[in-house]
C-alpha cells in the first residue's frame, strides 16, 4: 500500500468515525484511565446539556448525582488494583445528571480498548427517562382502563342485583303469603300442612345468600396478601382437593406439577379459589366420564409461570365470552365466577384466556409473574 | 278472613321461569280452587295455550325463549279470558309494551296476591257481564 492511499485509508476511516460519532442516537464518552473525558459526542451534548468543549478534559463525575460522583474515583481506583469491574462488559442501569442539575435514568454500557499501551474507556449511554415515561404512562392508563372497568361493571352488577334479587324476594313474599292465608282461613289446622311452603322458604333463602355471596366477592376490592408460593405445593393442595370428585364422576384428573421449583409472589387463598374454579368448570363441563381434566404447568422465559387447564368437555361455544359479567353456559350459574377469576388474576398482575383445545374441550390459561404485579 | 274466588275452578295457564315463586303462586292459586297448568318457558307455553284448558293466562313479561305480551297476544287470537303480566321488571319499555294492548294487566314483582286475585275476580265478573 503506498503512503498516499494508506492516508486516504485513514481519512476515510476517520471520516467513518466521525460521521458515527455525529449521527449516533446514543451518547459516546471517550475516558482515560484517570476518568477525564476525551471525547464526547452530539448526542452526549444532547442528553447532558454541556458542550464537547466544556467537558473535555474535566473528570466524568461531573456527569455523575451523588452518591455515584463521590464514589467514583475510588471504583477507578478498585478497578485498577483488582481489576473487578462493574460497568465494563454489561448493560448497567444507573443515573446521570444535566448541566441544568437535573438526575435521570441512564443505560450504560462500557468497552475497555487499548491503543498503543493506553487503556481507553468508551461508554455507551441511553437516556431512558422517555422510555421510563411511557411505561409509567401505559402503567397509569392501563390502571384507569381497569378502574373504568370497574365502575362499568359495578353499573351492571347493580342492575343484575336489583333483577336477581327480585325474583327470590318476590318468592319469598308468595310463600309467606300461602301461609298466612292457610292460617287466616284455618287457625287450627296442623302445623305439618305448612311444611312444603316452609321448605320453599328456606330454599329461597338459600338462594338469595348464594347469590349475595357471589355479588359480594365480586364487588370487593381485590386485596391480596402476598408470600411467596411454590407452585409444585398449590396444584398439590389443588390436585388432593378434587381427585375424590373427579373419580366420583368417572374423569381423569391429570395434575403434572413442574420439574423444578418455581417460587411465586402469591395471595395463595385466592389463588385457589380462581384454581378451584376452573377445576369444578371442567368437571361440570364432562358432567360424567370418561373424560379427562388435565393442569400443567411450566416457566415462561419472561419471569412468568403458565398454568393451563384443559378438559375434554364440550368446550365454550362461539360467541360466548365466558369472562363477561352475567355471561354463563350452566343453567344455574350466575355468571360471575370466571369475572371473579379474571379480576384475581389481573391483581396479580396476570393475564387469563380460554382457547379451544385441540380435539375439542376447553383450555384455560394463566399466566402469573413470578415477582407479583409491578409497582409502577 | 280471605274468601274463596267467585271465579274459583278457571283454569289458569301460568308461565314463569323462576321455579320458587312460579310454585308458591301457583300454590296460592290451587288454595283458591283454581286448576292450574304451569309452564316454565314459552317453548312449553305456546302448546299449552292451544291445548290447556285454561280460561285466564298470568305470565312473566321475562320469559324464556319470548316475553309475557307475546304469550298475551298468542292467549288473545284462541281465548277471550283474563291475561295477567307480572313482572320484577317494570320498566318505561314494559309498560308501554302492555300499555299498548288494552286486553293485558300489570301487575309488579313482589306480587300482592290479594290484588291479582281481585283483578282476576273482576275481569271474569266483566266477562261474564257482557
């Protein structure tokens, strides 16, 4: 290679740099080994307020809030004793601070390269405070979806009082009336003739607590108390719980539990009413046997565990959204036990589903994060 | 002291898909000598209004499979008798629906059962004037 293209090489390579340098999004900061800055870039300019001419040259804590700019001289220190890194080689989330003394959210990576015996740090740094924003955003707007929801229900569920109630209490009223004109027109008649409208009486009143019961789980807020759970124990305690019932009618239950331990932040009580649920549907479903009902559950690679339970039963016709208020297949369901489910679920920052299932039947599933619902 | 019906022994069709009060005011009904035939859907209504010898029809607005008025109305093109609507559900869109319909009363869920059976005394002693 001749000399004049070889410096033809190195400008073009240095015009290459420079036009990455300029028109990268992410900020590049160039340090030496004592952590003056070297070089910093458009989008650093950008993100930290400062010109390239006024931090050149000055220590990169500058860059830095408290407590990470006072300890950063001795991390340099560490680093070269040691040689344990903290940032080098990884994406770290930390903070920085604006010319205006503003702290925001930062991701950090940092390479270490060495140029003719001179070490060089180079850090690549996101300004995340957007995107942190917008989660906090989408967070908020997902929790005033849910309260709209919630008041929209509540609505529904008023209307569905005043209709359910009125049909038990409209009984009641007739049974109570059958008696008293039994006893207006024979005040000595035997006591055993009253018996049936007396068992009608208890009967209604069976209904209406069920059906109170019912509209109070579902009206109250849901508050969970967390721990943590091992879900091999729950499907367990769930597996224990129905396999009597499913024997009695013939069915299957398949519980296959997760090889290795999954720990869960939990409300485990209300876990397994939303278990519990879905297990008595299936079994409901296949009324009789043969059939099967089969859980199972596995870790998802994003943090969350997925239980799925399926049965051999018809399935959900089409059309019906099983997760709607009042919306029931069973001739003597209410139609709030699946809102139930889903209203547990979504507390636990989950989500729950139903699919078809391959040779017919119905699938439920329900994905839970690991860690419980996030805090934002 | 309740005294018997004068209109004792009609037949009454009676149509309510809630089992409990369905049977408490049938009950009620048979106490006063009524026969009464109970149906608990329109699906076995419709044959029973052609068929049962019924002469006086008390339903439900909110029946399975159709609503009180059209039962009324199928009741009125076969018979002249008394019809009856009784609803827990007495709403603008309900009322306007019997109101419409001069051969149809209302009554409202929970049901005196004095009243129905004064209403059903008179509408009998009406037809039996004219």
């Amino acid at each position: 290679m001749t000399t004049s293209s070889s410096a033809r090489l190195v400008a073009l390579q240095a015009a290459r740099f420079e036009a990455i340098l300029k028109t990268a999004r992410d900020g590049i900061i160039s340090i030496d080994p004592d952590g003056v800055i070297t070089l910093f870039n458009h989008a650093a300019e950008e993100i930290f307020g400062y010109r390239a001419a006024e931090v050149e040259g000055a220590s990169i804590s500058m860059l830095m809030p408290e407590p990470y700019r006072s300890e950063h001289d001795s991390y340099i220190r560490r680093y070269r004793e040691t040689g344990e890194a903290r940032a080098i080689g990884r994406i770290r989330k930390v903070e920085g601070r604006r010319r205006s003394g503003e702290t925001f959210p930062l991701e950090l990576s940092v390479s270490e390269v060495q140029v003719g015996g001179e070490t060089l740090y180079t850090a690549v740094i996101r300004d995340v405070s957007g995107r942190e924003r917008d989660e906090a955003e989408l967070e908020r707007l997902r929790r005033l979806s849910l309260q709209r929801q919630r008041l929209a229900d509540i609505g529904a569920l008023t209307a569905k009082i005043v209709h359910d109630l009125a049909n038990p209490l409209a009984a009641l009223s007739m049974v109570g009336q059958g008696i008293l004109r039994r006893v207006e027109r024979s005040p000595d008649m035997a006591i055993e003739t009253v018996r049936p409208q007396a068992e009608r009486l208890v009967a209604t009143a069976v209904r209406l607590d069920a059906l109170l019961g019912e509209f109070k789980d579902f009206a109250r807020v849901q508050r969970l108390e967390f721990q943590n759970v091992e879900v091999g124990s729950l499907l367990q305690t769930l597996e224990d719980f129905w396999r009597p019932e499913a024997e009695r009618q013939h069915i299957v239950l398949d519980v296959c539990k997760p090889a290795e331990e999954i720990l869960l932040r939990a409300d485990p009580e209300r876990l397994h009413r939303v278990f519990d649920n879905l297990v008595k549907n299936s079994l409901e479903a296949i009324d009789r046997g043969p059939g099967r009902v089969a859980v199972h559950a596995e870790l998802l690679p994003d943090d969350r565990v997925r239980l799925e339970f399926s049965d051999s039963g018809p399935g959900v016709p089409a059309g019906v959204d099983v997760f709607a208020l009042f919306e029931t297949t069973k001739p003597t369901g209410t139609g709030l036990g699946l809102p139930i489910c889903r209203q547990i679920i979504a507390a636990h920052g989950g989500d729950i589903a139903v699919a078809g299932g391959e040779s017919g039947g119905a699938v439920f599933q329900v994905d839970l994060p690991v860690h419980g619902p996030s805090l934002a | 002291m309740t005294t018997v019906c004068d209109c004792s022994g009609i037949g009454i069709l009676l149509v309510d898909g809630d089992l409990l009060f369905r049977q408490a005011l049938a009950d009620n009904l048979r106490f006063d000598g009524h026969e009464v035939v109970e149906c608990a859907s329109a699906h076995d209504a419709i044959p029973a209004i052609r068929s049962a010898p019924c002469a006086a029809l008390v339903t439900e607005y909110v029946v399975p499979g159709a609503n009180g008025v059209y039962l009324a109305d199928r009741f009125r093109s076969l018979r002249s008798g008394p019809t009856v609507v009784v609803t827990a559900q007495v709403t603008g869109t309900v009322a306007a629906d019997v109101g419409a319909r001069h051969y149809v009363h209302l009554l409202s869920k929970p049901l005196e059962y004095q009243r129905l059976h004064d209403l059903l005394h008179r509408l009998v002693e009406d037809l039996e004037d004219r």
